[in-house]
C-alpha cells in the first residue's frame, strides 16, 4: 500500500512537472527544446500519410458501400460477426436482388412472350454483373482496404504512442533544463551574498571577544553578542553554498538521466517514422492491385453488357431495318437493284468503294464505345462521336454502313445510338 501511494504521488509529481513546463512554453516563459529539421519533416510526412490514408480508406468504403446503413442492418451484423471474430454470411449483391426479380416476374408474365423473354435475358445478365461485382468487392477489401486498416489500427497507433512519450520526455528534460538553470542562479546568488556578509562578519569579530576561549561554560552571551551570531550562521561560507551546491549536482544529475532517456526515445520515434517509406511502397503495391481489380471488373461488365446489347439487337433487327426508310420499290424491282451501285455484292464480300448512300434513308448515330476495325471492310470508331449511317440491301442486320469524312465502312450496331 505505501509503495503504491508512493509511486501514485511520485506519478503525479511528475504530471504537474510537465503541465508547468507545457503551460510556461505556450506563454513563451520557459525554453523548448527542438528537434532537428530532418525529425521534424519526418513528423509532417507520417501526419499527412496518416491523414491522406485516412480519407481514401474511408473514400473506398463509400465506393464498395455505398449505402452501408440499410434496412437489413448490415453494418451492424457484420460489427457482431467482427467481435465474435466469425465470418459473415454472403449476402447478395443489388444486382443480383435485381435479376431474381426479373426472373421471377418472367414466370408470372410467361416466358414465351416478348417481355418476359426479355425479362429473362436481362435477369440472367443482372445476375451475372452481381457475382462479377462481388468478387471486385472481396478482391478489393483483401487487397487494398485490409492493409489500409492495418495501417490506421496497427502501425499508426505505435508510432502515436511513441510520438506522446517522446513529447513527455522532451518535458522532463526541458524541466530538468529549468530547475538546473534555477539551481545555479541561486548558487551564484548565494555565493555573492554569503561573500558579503563574510567581509562584514571580519568588521565584527574585532570587536567581538573569542567566546570560545574565554568565556566560562556557564557563561552566558550578552544580547550584541548573541544577535551578531546569529545574523552570521555561516560565518565561513560553507553552508547555504554548499547546499545549493548539492541541488546543482543533483539537478545536473537529473539532466542527464533526462537526456538519456530523451535520447533513446528520439531514436526510436526516428526508426518508426522512416519506416513510413515502406509503408507507402506497400500501399502502393495495394493501389496497383487495386486498379487491376478494377479494370477486370469493369471489362467483365463492359463484355457481360454488348453481350445483352447484342443479344437483344438482333432480336430486334426488323425494327431497326424499319427506321431507316428503305425504298421498297428499290428491292421489289429486280432489274433496278441490279443496275444500283449499292448491291455491289462479290459472293457475301461487300465491296465499300462502290457503296453510295440512298437518296433517303441516312440517320445520324453516336457511338456510344471505341471499336477497332477487323479488316478493310470495317470503319474504326470513337467513342461520343457523330457519323451517318445506313444500310444495303442483302447486309447482315448486325452491321450498317458509316461515313465520317472521306472514311466508309462497316460498323456494328450495337456499338451505336441511333438519333432521330
């Protein structure tokens, strides 16, 4: 009990210490020691990736996780499975949720029809975008925002814990710094007076007879003789120096472990704060990770959807066919589509040069993606930019033909958003 109650003072002892060293340096009564221009830019760059780290961690959640707050609790059950340390359960993604829906409403409005056929194929593709996107979100949750976490909840928390007791250390010695400084102007202080006071002790003695030799033991002294003592209690100036003597060597003392031990924190303060360059090597392999994560995803999604697209336009190729006005007396007639430049056909090989548009029929398109030519026949796209289309009697309802300028070739439809 008398040990606790010792160190408890003893604690608090040193807390006040360093809250008197800390409040005299905010007022700029006191002295601080500071830290070299190669430690402290090491602190600015283990805050700022401490910080910049922090938002695109929390970035990336609103990223995977939009709307993590929902009304399944999902948050929150995974939290529980967190503190129980257990998996949490898979739960489908909202494309998936969308998919099952559409699946299940092409039952009720009957899979032969028009609708849920079309229900169904864009059900199955919901479906797929679901597990394609789930797998993005595992891969980058394991990849990326696990060594983040790691990062905000293991490394930083040590290198802040380190960074407080080296603070409280620079206290210490900054204190140590004070009291010795105080220590030594009251030494000298006391030199001086007691040197003083030396010089008109001497005055005195010559009027004051030897005590010590002379007088009887019973003797008492006279009331000038007692006062003159007493005002002297050192007359040979070993006394109130050589206190303040023993509180400078203790304080010099006190430094030096202060010092010490400063020394020792500073040191490994340094060697945590320089290991921030490997941190950002790691999280820059993470990053890369990241965007590979993300471009295979993005390309699952783009292949999954011209899939749909391509699948629901051939469906729907008449309908196509039907907005572009084609003359029906142009291929109703034999002999004039013969005699038309347009019907330059050599066995299924379209031959471009010799295409001319009709004289009705032409439409603007956007292209909606880049598209690279296959052969000679094909034109190569851009995606958001403006060409005119058309079609040839006898030509795949896939593929129109497109002019940008002085270029002419085959194009995709699906690669395009027809205009009015």
């Amino acid at each position: 009990m008398d040990f606790s109650v010792k160190k408890l003072a003893s604690d608090a002892g040193v807390f006040f210490s360093r809250a008197v060293q800390f409040t005299q340096e905010n007022l700029g009564q006191a002295e601080k020691t500071e830290l070299d221009a190669h430690f402290e830019n090491l602190l600015a760059r283990a805050d700022c990736t401490k910080n910049w780290t922090e938002k695109i961690f929390r970035q990336t959640e609103y990223l995977l996780q939009p709307n993590p707050i929902d009304h399944t609790g999902a948050r929150i059950e995974e939290f529980l499975y967190e503190k129980l340390d257990r998996k949490a359960p898979s739960r489908p993604t909202n494309a998936e949720l969308l998919g099952h829906y559409m699946l299940e409403a092409a039952k009720d409005f009957g899979p032969g029809t028009p609708y849920g056929s079309t229900l169904i194929k864009v059900g199955e593709c919901q479906q797929r975008l679901g597990g394609a996107e789930r797998e993005f979100l595992q891969t980058s949750a394991i990849s990326f925002l696990t060594p983040l976490r790691n990062f905000l909840e293991g490394d930083w928390r040590t290198i802040s814990k380190e960074r407080r007791l080296l603070e409280n250390r620079r206290l210490d010695l900054d204190a140590c710094k004070a009291r010795l400084k105080k220590a030594k102007a009251a030494e000298a202080k006391a030199a001086t007076q007691v040197s003083s006071r030396n010089g008109l002790f001497g005055l005195c003695l010559q009027a004051v007879p030897d005590f010590q030799e002379t007088r009887p033991r019973n003797y008492v002294l006279s009331a000038s003789a007692s006062a003159t003592v007493s005002l002297f209690p050192f007359p040979c100036g070993h006394g109130l120096p050589q206190l303040w003597s023993e509180e400078v060597d203790k304080a010099e003392h006190e430094l030096r472990v202060a010092q010490t031990e400063f020394d020792r924190q500073a040191e490994v303060t340094r060697l945590l704060l320089e290991g921030i360059s490997s941190t950002h090597v790691n999280h820059l392999r993470c990053l890369h990770e990241f965007v590979e994560a993300q471009t295979a995803y993005y390309n699952q999604c783009h292949r999954v959807m011209m899939e749909l697209h391509k699948e629901l336009g051939s469906s729907s190729a008449d309908v196509f066919s039907s907005n572009f006005g084609r003359n029906p007396s142009a291929s109703a007639d034999p002999d004039a589509s013969a005699e038309s430049p347009t019907a330059a056909l050599e066995t299924d090989v379209l031959q471009i040069e010799e295409v001319q548009p009709p004289a009705s029929g032409t439409r603007k398109a956007k292209v909606l993606y880049d598209y690279d030519a296959a052969d000679t026949s094909e034109m190569s796209l851009l995606a958001d930019e403006l060409i005119t289309v058309y079609t040839v009697p006898g030509m795949d309802s896939d593929w129109l033909i497109g002019e940008r300028g002085n270029q002419k070739g085959k194009v995709p439809v699906t690669y395009l958003e027809l205009l009015s």
